[in-house]
C-alpha cells in the first residue's frame, strides 16, 4: 500500500510544485487520526490506482499571511485544540489556473507563497527583505521533520523535490546555510538556482518593486509597504507582470541573493546526494508563449523573427552577439531550409535557460564534494496534444514521475506505463537509500560519465 500526505500552506501565489519524499513504516495502516506537535488532525482513505492511501489534506505550517503579515517572513502556525479536519484541502494560496508512488514512502506537497507575494523586496525594510517564499518552504520542512514521526515517517531520511522553479527553489535550500540539517537528499528537475533566470541582485529587486508602487499608486517610499498591503490581491498579481522589460522566461519577483538565506558563492553549497535533470526540448515551451511568428502550426520563423528572439534571449547584446549566435548554431549550407530558424532558436533557449546552468551547476557541485547525478530525459509522450516540432518540452516527465500512464483511460503505451513504473520505483529508491538502488537499472537506461564524479543516464522509450 502506498501512503501519502499533503497539505497546503494557505492564501497566496503558486506558480511551480515543490514535494518532499520521506521513508515511511506504519504500525497500523487504518489509523487515520495523528497527533502533531501543533495538534491533533483526523485524514481520510483515498483509492489510487495500486490501492488505497492515507491522505491529510490542508494541515497548516504556518499563519496566513494576511494583513500585515503580506510580503513579510512566515510565522509558525499557532497550536490548535481539539481535532482539526484534515479531510479537505484548507483556502488555496492565491495562484492562477493548477498519483502515488510504489513502495513505502510518505509524499508531502506544499502550496507556498509566490510572486510578488513571496519575493517582494524593499530597500532599507527589515521586515521585507525578499525569500518570504523560501522561508515558508524551510518552514514546511521544519513541520515535516518536527512532525513526520507521528505519520510514520523518518525525519532522518528526508528528500526535497522540486519542478522548474520549484527545482531552484530546491537549489536555494543546498545552498542556504540555514536549511542545512532539514533533509539528506535532493532532486531538482530543469532549474537549478544559477540560471539566469532564478534569482535577481538586491538592487533590481529594489527597482521593480518601486516601479511595482507606482503603478498602484504608492509613491511613497516610506509607505511602502503599508501602502501595498492594502492594494487587492487581484490587482498586485496582474499588476506584477507590469515591472518586466522584454525577455524570455523571466518573473517579476523572484529570489533575490541577499547573503543571508542566500549566499553570494557557491562554495557554501552542501555535500549532498542530488539528482538533476532535463527534457531535449525545454525552450520550445517558452517560444511559442514569447516570440512572434511560433504558433500550434509549424512556427517556420523567418530570419527577423529568429533575430528578434535572438535579442529576447541576450537583450542589449547588439549585432555582434547576432552574427556570434548566428555562426555557432546556424550552418550557412541550411539557411534555406524552412525550419532551421526555428530549430536552431529552440537549441538556443534550451541552452542557455537549461542545459548550460544545470551542467554547471552539477559540474560546480561535484568539483566541491558533492554528489550530483544527472538525467537527460528524451521521450515525447504518445499522448502530447501540442505540435510535434515542440517535441519533449518543458514539464513534460511530470507526468511518469507521478505515474500519470498509468490510469488506462487517457491511452498511453504500454512501454510508457513500464517507463512511468521505473520512473516511480527509481525516485522512491532515490528517496530512501540514495544511489545505492538507483543504479540497478533496466536496460533501456543508458549511463555514462559527464563530468568527473557526475553519473548521467538517457531515459528513452
């Protein structure tokens, strides 16, 4: 049987998934009333597909950030008494439009702050300073490591799993010295925090969030924060977006490297067990939200377009980077060929938003002691509704990690439903013995050696 828990934080931003994996053993599996050191809460069975599971929805970890708790650090949840229904999910954090493992493993998800919400930074404000978002996830691990226990769970077998930007979020936690001691292992897939687009210096976060006060009527430095607490919560998250100058797969308000939770070198970063990976296409998802001329139709973007988006990607660069750009991914022999504007600016942005920072970052984590494995997933899912030139995109192995094939009715292979299984199994190995299991793999998974102490595997249909 397997069991899971999962909880939400409360009312504001998400945008991207960050799970947690703990080993579990339960003495008795009906038991579906646990006491927390915060209080009592009473879960519920729900059917999956290889059975049933314990499920706690909506436990808190922390206190709404309402009022003047908005923008500011988390505080831990006030005590409860009596018993706290934890059979339905509790308010969502505000956000815009949102399957077990095999084996003995407790999985607990978290909705956290995001956005403006979780990253707004003020100049010369103690009490906000940026990362609200990151300190209300070491809050949920600290919960699930105060807690853990009394659902069965080891506390010493902790695994932090992220997605996208939740994978960079997972990051920060490798890198920040007060998240040291909360868990054992990590994975973290497409984003690593080093990616140009994962955090930004103290004095951007500054500027966008005085572009943010004025655009909502809160000119007032010395207001500011008082000013935008009142602002209604639909207006500050559309409102956001209007900071941003032009650019490829950039946030408003993101974590910011204020050398406390974050620090300003690498060299601080954990010597953890951590498992990273791509998808071959991850820049395809990005183009056809941001570059004119990509569309659901072939998207044989012209030269301009292929430039445009060139100046997207490297803002303010000019036309020598252009003709740089132009030299290393486009062969003069192709340019009459239809597609090789649009192919050689997906390699483009896969590069340099994906491929090159998390490389680096495993290169940089390994050349420090640590132990990185890396994965590059390369199957497009039979059941993909978007064009096949987009081929294996970004979020895309999200659905056999968390074993989406496997429900007969949405029509995947049968080989896929077997790679879903191995995905499943290999995570939760991961998760509870690290290494150890993961290298008995089937053959259909190819590894090789990267970069020196980097194990990498292909995962291919």
């Amino acid at each position: 049987m397997i069991s899971k828990l999962r909880f939400r934080s409360y009312h504001f931003a998400i945008l991207f998934l960050l799970t947690y994996f703990l080993t579990v053993s339960f003495a008795n599996e009906d038991e579906l009333l646990i006491t927390t050191k915060d209080g009592q809460v009473q879960g519920k069975l729900l059917q999956a597909v290889d059975g049933e599971v314990r499920a706690f929805l909506g436990i808190p970890f922390a206190k709404p950030p309402l009022g003047n708790l908005r923008f500011r650090a988390p505080e831990p949840v006030e005590p409860w008494e009596g018993m706290k229904d934890a059979t339905e999910y509790s308010n969502s954090c505000y956000q815009f439009p949102d399957s077990t493992f095999p084996g003995r493993i407790l999985y607990v998800s978290i909705l956290y702050i995001l956005g403006v919400f979780g990253f707004l930074s003020l100049p010369d404000n103690q009490n906000v300073r940026g990362n609200a978002a990151l300190l209300d996830q070491r809050l949920a691990i600290q919960w699930a490591v105060n807690n853990i226990a009394a659902f069965g769970g080891d506390p010493s077998k902790v695994t932090i799993f992220g997605e996208s930007a939740g994978s960079a979020c997972v990051g920060y936690h490798v890198i920040s010295p007060g998240s040291n001691g909360l868990f054992q292992r990590a994975i973290m897939q497409s984003g690593v925090p080093t990616a140009s687009w994962a955090s930004l210096s103290l004095e951007e976060t500054w500027n966008r969030a005085r572009k943010l006060g004025s655009l909502l009527g809160c000119s007032d430095p010395a207001e500011l924060e008082a000013c935008l607490q009142q602002v209604d919560v639909n207006q500050l998250a559309t409102m956001q977006f209007g900071v941003m100058g032009p650019g490829l797969g950039g946030y408003p308000f993101i974590p910011v490297v204020d050398g406390v939770f974050l620090p300003d070198t690498i060299e601080s970063l954990h010597k953890k067990e951590v498992l990273l990976g791509l998808n071959r296409d991850e820049g395809t998802y990005f183009l056809i939200y941001g570059v004119a001329g990509f569309d659901l139709d072939e998207s044989l973007i012209t030269k301009k377009q292929f430039l445009y988006g060139i100046d997207l990607m490297f803002p303010g660069a000019g036309y020598l980077a252009d003709g740089a750009v132009m030299f290393e991914y486009i062969n003069p022999a192709n340019v009459n060929f239809l597609a090789v504007f649009r192919d050689a600016l997906i390699r483009i942005v896969t590069d340099v938003l994906f491929i090159c920072p998390v490389q680096e970052f495993a290169k940089s984590y390994a050349q420090i002691g640590g132990k990185p494995f890396l994965y590059h997933f390369l199957h497009r899912s039979s059941v993909n509704p978007w064009p096949e030139w987009m081929g294996v995109m970004h979020g895309y192995e999200i659905e056999f990690v968390f074993g989406r094939p496997l429900i007969p009715s949405l029509g995947y292979t049968e080989e896929e439903v077997e790679m879903s299984k191995r995905f499943m199994k290999h995570w939760a190995n991961f998760a509870r013995t690290g290494y150890s299991l993961i290298w008995s793999m089937t053959p259909k998974i190819i590894w090789k050696f990267n970069f020196p102490f980097v194990k990498e595997m292909e995962v291919k249909k």
